[in-house]
C-alpha cells in the first residue's frame, strides 16, 4: 500500500523467474548429438534458422555457439574440438567439463531426425520469445509514460516482431525464377490492358508501369493542387471495385469526410462543391438518385481509412499489420502525405526525419507485398525556374531519400493558367520519372477537378533525357 491507501502498482518479476519456460530437452540433446555425429547436420540446423538462442539450457547454448565458431573457422567439429574451443572461451568449466558436455548428446540420437529436432527447437524458441516480448511490454506498461501512443505503437510492433517466423529463404535453381517469371509474363498478357500489378486505370500511365507492383514504394508529386490526392484515391476506389483490392488509406491532411466526399463527387458526378454546401431542393430528386446510387456502390468494397494528423511511420505499420492480420493482407498503401508524418523520434534535421519515413515506407510494401503510394511535395526551386517548368526528381522537398527509395516517382504536371479552364478540366502531364524496373516517359491524362476525376489521353512519348 501507498501512503494514500492505494495500492502501489509493481512490475511483474521476470517470467523466467515465475515457472520455467516451455522446452525439450530431448530435441536439444538430439540436435547437438546429431552434429556431433554428422558435423554436415549443423549447416541444416543454419538453413532451418536454429540459432544459439533458440536452446534453453545455457549449457547447451553455449556449445552450439562453439560449434558455429568452429564451423566459421572451418574446424571439424568432434568432442575434441569442442573441448579445446569451449576451454579457451572459458565455458568449460561452466557447462560441467568434458563428462558434461558428454552428456549433453548422450541417449538414443538418430540422425534421420535432425530435421525434427530443429523444427521443435525453432517452434520453442519461438514460443519463448512471444512469452518474453509480451512480459518486457507488460513491465514497461507499469511505468509512466510521457507518449502513451507511442509505447502502443512500439507494443504493437514488438509483438509482430516476436509473431513473425524469422525463416531464411533457401536458395533456388534459375529454373525456378523462370517459370515465376514467365508466370508473371502470362498473367500479364491475359489482362486487357498488359497490366500484371494494380492497375491505374489510365493508360497511358500503365504502359510505361503495368500497374503499381507488389513491394514497390511509389512517389506521386505535384504543385498544390495538382490532382495529387484526387490520383491516389481514384485508383485505390477502382483497384478496391475491379478487383477487391484491400486498401488502406492514411490521410494526414483531410478528414476522412473529406475523402468520402472526393469518393462519392467522382462516383455520382455531382461536383464537390453541390456536395460540401448541400443539393439545393429545386434540384429535385435526381442528383439524390446518383448520391444514393454512389454510396451503395462505394460503402461496401474494402477500403479503410485513418486520418490521423500526427501519425508516425512505426504508427502506420502497426496500422497496416493490424489490418493484415483481420483481413487476409493488404493490397494496397496510400499515404497521403509524406511530409506530414511525424517523426518517431528526434531528427537531427528535417530532412533526415523524411528520409526514416520513406525508409520505413519501403520496408512496409515489402513486408506486405503490396506496393505503397506516398504523396510529396515539390521544392520551390521548380517554381524559381518560372511557372510552366516541368518538375524533376531534384525538386522533390527533401529529395535525397525520397529519389533512393522509391521505386517509382510520377510528377503531375500541368501548364500555367490551367485554373482558368472551369468545369471542363484541363489536360495534365503525369511524368514517370523514375522506374526502378522499367521505362520513363510522359502520359498525357485529363483532369476533371470539380469532380476529383482523371480520364485517358493519348500517351504523349518517351521522357527525353535532361542531361
């Protein structure tokens, strides 16, 4: 008790402290007794990812560490080696002597069963680390916290973490990657547009990038304005209504009413602002009928949203496994925009701070395997040098980072006095500038912004080199 009456809260002791952990020690046994027997077996052992963690008995740990040591310097690994390495580490004598280590692979070892002993001692180890991350976030759960969201985040991320299987991918035969190759090849051709990613819906744009990839990080810049928003949200509605593409959605400059109002100008035709000061009466029935029309088609297909102003990228992908996990995955990441998101932690400049988002970006659309779309600013030098210049990768604000880990960026560009075009739209350049895995060029596409709409033009040519 505290001296107010109430009850002191205290940390957990640690759990290895309050029963023992799961293991086996006949799979420990078995695993070292098979090395000993085979020394090949341990390289088995690497590939299957057992690592000196994954055994319970510090003894034993201590002498599969040997054995790696030894297998590192390319030592054959028998009793006597072992003896001499753990002697010179100083581990002998801690795991009981030679009669020790003697009888750490004693009993009935069978080499035919190394694969299994591995398997359950990565399971247990596995299971352990869950056990300890969870009592670790429990401990700190006591203690008082200045940033209560970002011990969640780092919570939730340490599970996942913990949750995930750490596996090393074996290595293939070309002949393997050739037929995933040639499998991509063909799910590409048999789509009406050659398209085997998700689709932009505008083709100009997809014949240079055959939709966005899985794991590729893609950068759409502009000026203000420019369609930015408008371009992500109509190809996540289309890629969520063609094909049942999951989607998530981070807004961190408008509200997620905001959004929905982009979603239902475009699938309604009536424009944005009808909808924002509301449909007069004497409109009669008929634009409600398309509004009606709109929401039934929109409020079913699986687009999430969160609008989170201050959100972090450790936060988003929290968010994105969360997701994942309730839903089956996630197809694609719209993050809206690159510049608004909060440092996890203080960066020494600006720039660097934009340079850990995108880094994290790219690290979320390869752990999905989905590819992720970040929306940027420009720089202002575009605008010095005079207002129909074309954007470079150059003039994305904070550029270092943001041009060395995208995979794809895509300026959109429109010329001077576009603003005075009114309803009909204008025309827009959406520029690839960079493709990580293919060619650049220019797309010639037509923006309707009353309606937050983007529709085809005739492709406009190969992008010519600045240099």
């Amino acid at each position: 008790m505290s001296g107010n009456g109430h009850e002191t809260a205290r940390a957990p002791a640690p759990i290895d402290r309050v029963r023992e952990l799961p293991h086996d020690d006949a799979s420990e046994r078995g695993r070292l007794g098979a090395i000993l027997i085979d020394d090949a077996a341990l390289s088995a052992a690497t590939e299957a990812g057992v690592t000196a963690a994954d055994f319970y008995d510090p003894a034993r740990r201590a002498v599969y560490e040997q054995m790696l040591a030894l297998e590192t310097a390319r030592v054959p690994i028998d009793t006597v080696t072992l003896v001499h390495g753990l002697e010179r580490s100083g581990a002998l004598a801690a795991i009981g002597g030679v009669a020790g280590l003697a009888s750490m692979a004693d009993g009935d070892v069978i080499p035919s069963h190394a694969h299994g002993y591995a398997a359950k001692l990565r399971a247990l180890g596995r299971v352990r680390g869950v056990m300890r991350t969870c009592r670790a976030i429990l401990a700190r759960g006591y203690v008082a916290h200045e940033d209560p969201d970002a011990f969640v985040a780092d919570a939730v991320r340490e599970f996942f973490d913990a949750t995930k299987e750490a596996r090393a991918k074996p290595y293939v035969h070309v002949a393997l990657a050739l037929d995933e190759a040639y499998a991509q090849i063909e799910q590409a051709s048999n789509q009406p547009e050659h398209v085997a990613g998700i689709a932009t819906g505008l083709r100009g744009l997809d014949r240079y990038l055959g939709g966005f990839q899985k794991s590729d990080l893609v950068i759409v810049a502009g000026r203000p304005g420019s369609g930015k928003t408008s371009l992500a949200i109509q190809i996540a509605a289309d890629a969520a209504a063609r094909h049942g593409s999951r989607v998530l959605i981070f807004s961190l400059e408008m509200s997620r009413v905001a959004l929905a109002h982009r979603l239902l100008s475009r699938a309604s035709g009536i424009e944005g602002s009808r909808l924002r000061h509301g449909i007069a009466k004497a409109e009669g029935t008929a634009p409600w009928n398309d509004l009606h029309g709109a929401i039934a088609k929109l409020r079913d297909l699986p687009i999430w949203m969160s609008d989170d102003a201050a959100i972090t990228a450790p936060q988003i992908q929290a968010k994105a496994r969360r997701l994942a996990g309730e839903h089956g995955g996630v197809d694609l990441v719209v993050v809206d925009y690159l510049q608004l998101m909060a440092a996890d932690r203080r960066a020494e400049t600006r720039a660097l701070a934009v340079a850990e988002s995108t880094r994290a970006l790219k690290a979320l659309a390869k752990e999905m395997g989905a590819p992720v779309v970040a929306l940027s600013q420009l720089s202002r030098a575009v605008e010095q040098r005079g207002p129909d210049a074309r954007p470079r990768l150059s003039d994305l604000r904070e550029s270092g980072s943001i041009e060395q880990d995208a995979d794809v960026v895509i300026f959109l560009h429109a010329e001077h006095g576009h603003e005075d075009a009114g309803a009909a739209g204008y025309p827009v350049e959406a520029i690839v500038a960079k493709h990580r895995n293919g060619r650049t060029g220019v797309a010639g596409v037509h923006f309707s912004p009353h309606l937050t709409r983007f529709e085809n033009l005739v492709p406009v040519g190969d992008l010519e080199d600045e240099t």
